[in-house]
C-alpha cells in the first residue's frame, strides 16, 4: 500500500490568495472609476447636444426674420468689431450678455415665454433659456452690417454665443452666418 504524503502539496495558500483578491479588487476599482469619467462625459456630450440644436434653432429664426428687424441690428454701431461682445475675457470670467447687441428674451420667443427645439422645451428666466431638466443656457447675440465691394449690397453678420455649466465646468458654443439683403 502507498501512502500519501500532503507535506509538499501544489496549490495556492492563503497569502497567495489575499494578494489575488487584492489585485482583483484594485482592477475593479480602475474600471468603476472609468465608468464613472464615462457617465460624465457622456452628459456633458448630451449638453452640447442639446446647446447645438437650440443655436441652430435660434440662427434659423433669426436668418428667417425681416432684414429690418430689430433682432438684426447693430445695437451699439461697434461693426465686425463687435460681434465678440460679451464673450468672456479668459476662463474665469462670466460671459456678459448685457454688452452684447442682444440677449434672448420673450420678445423673440412670443408670448408665453416658451420656446421649442427639437422636442426640447425652454422656459425663459431672464437672459436664460432653462430646459426641462433645469439646464440653464445663456444666449445672445451681435450683429454687424457689411457692406459687400462688389454689388454695394449691405449684409448682416449675425454672432450667436451660448453659454452653460455642467459637471466639468463652464462650457460654450459660438455659431456665425451671414443673413443676405
């Protein structure tokens, strides 16, 4: 008969095993953090989503305005010069939309107060479109009027800022065109 002797048997002990669970858990601890930066970032991306089709919304009704119209006027005659007012100076700063040719106001919105975009719905707090998960954008706008060389034509140069906060800080968009006489 063979005996068997357990002195020298293979296998892991229990300082090999804790360290395995250690490794294991720092392993899940990086990949939760990953989830985590990924959640964010993913919200921040749905705001500026949502910050592009509300600018695109406002370019479109005021391109679609009179020529004429008090929206579309250089406010302050300050030109091509202009058309950054209100921006802020560097990163710290707030934007100032009372120095800008002009902000989002009912006016522009009808009455009511309300405004859609997209299936989106805004209500307006001052200077502020807020959407129904209490995102707050900022928007106005500067325009400046151009007079073109070759057919002496004036033109309007219209600048749409919007500004808002999210979980990684101030954030902004900047839309440009041109509106033809």
């Amino acid at each position: 008969m063979k005996t068997i002797s357990y002195r020298h048997s293979d296998g892991f002990g229990l300082i090999e095993l804790i360290f395995a669970i250690f490794v294991f858990t720092i392993g899940i601890l990086g990949v939760a953090a990953m989830q985590i930066q990924s959640i964010k970032a993913n919200s921040v991306a749905l705001d500026r989503s949502e910050a592009n089709a509300l600018g695109v919304s406002v370019m479109e009704m005021l391109k679609n305005m009179d020529f004429a119209a008090n929206e579309l006027t250089d406010s302050d005659n300050d030109g091509i010069a202009g058309l950054d007012d209100g921006k802020p100076n560097n990163s710290t700063s707030a934007p100032d939309p009372t120095v800008a040719d002009h902000q989002m106001n009912t006016t522009l919105l009808g009455t009511g107060g309300a405004f859609a975009s997209l299936g989106n719905s805004y209500t307006i707090n001052g200077t502020q479109l807020i959407d129904s998960m209490g995102n707050r954008y900022t928007l106005f706008w500067n325009v400046a009027d151009v007079v073109d060389p070759g057919t002496g034509a004036t033109n309007k140069i219209i600048r749409l800022l919007i500004y808002w906060n999210s979980n990684l800080g101030r954030n902004s968009l900047v839309f440009t065109s041109t509106k033809y006489e």
